[in-house]
C-alpha cells in the first residue's frame, strides 16, 4: 500500500510518539522512511546556507544519528532530511520530491501550547499534501526516550 514514508519530525516526545507510528507502518509496508526536520526559520530568523544554520543541521543530524537511527529497524531504506524552512509548506515540497505516498504528523503535547501553529502547520499540510496524511495524537502514556523531549 505504501512504498514511501515521509515522518514530520522535531525532538519532541509527540513527534517521537508520531515517527514510532511511521517506523511501525514502513516495516510492515516494506517502505522507504524519510524523516524531515524543518528548522523553522520563521521562529528562529535562520537563512538556508548561514553559519548558524548548518551549525544547527550538524546537531540535528548527530542526535539523529545517535538518538533515532538505532530505533529504525527492520525498515528497508530509511534516510533524515534536515535544513531551514517554513515547516507546512516543506513537508509538502519533500513528500513531493521523494515521491511519498503518505505524511505523518505529530500533535503537540503540551496542554497549555497553543493550537494555533499545529493548525497552521497541519492545516497546509492536509491543503498542499501531495499525498496522504495521518495525524497523530499526543498520548501521554505511551513510553518515550526522554533524552529526546526537547527541541533545537
């Protein structure tokens, strides 16, 4: 049914909560997983090709590679996409480019955060969605890796 995955991911326990579901699917499916980190320059002024930005990729993709890569097996092809963007809008521009056949989506977990930015970033997504999307609550008992319940 699915040959190409695309998780939606920040390292946050939701979204940790969402790429166990992703992980679960393409082992089933036999499917590719691509895990997209959008460092969101909206919030944090960065550029695609300054400094401070591939300063921060290079973090995001050590703690990939030391925190989420050994959870991810039994999955054929796996790879973790990450760089400067408007989150909404490059989920849909990497789902396209890899060709995925499905989108998930972390909720947030915090009661008091406001919903406005997951309904803008969910809201682009299901509108300029090249393909499916499953939306993933936040259950608060499902067992995380606390090392992960942070953000860069």
């Amino acid at each position: 049914m699915f040959n190409c995955i695309l998780a939606a991911f920040k390292f946050t326990t939701a979204s940790q909560l969402a790429l166990k579901r992703a992980i679960a699917l393409a082992r089933s499916q036999q499917a590719e997983l691509h895990i997209f980190n959008a460092l969101d320059y909206a919030d944090t002024g960065l550029k695609k090709q300054s400094p401070k930005s591939r300063e921060l990729i290079a973090a995001a993709e050590h703690q990939f590679e030391a925190e989420i890569a050994p959870m991810i097996t039994g999955v054929p092809k796996f790879a973790f996409h990450c760089f400067p963007a408007d989150p909404g809008v490059a989920i849909c521009k990497q789902a396209a480019e890899i060709d995925a056949d499905l989108i998930v989506l972390g909720a947030h977990q915090a009661p008091g955060m406001s919903l406005g930015r997951l309904d803008y970033v969910a809201m682009t997504v299901f509108e300029k969605a090249p393909c499916a999307v499953m939306l993933v609550p936040y259950i608060s008992t499902e067992p995380v890796n606390p090392k992960l319940d942070f953000q860069i």
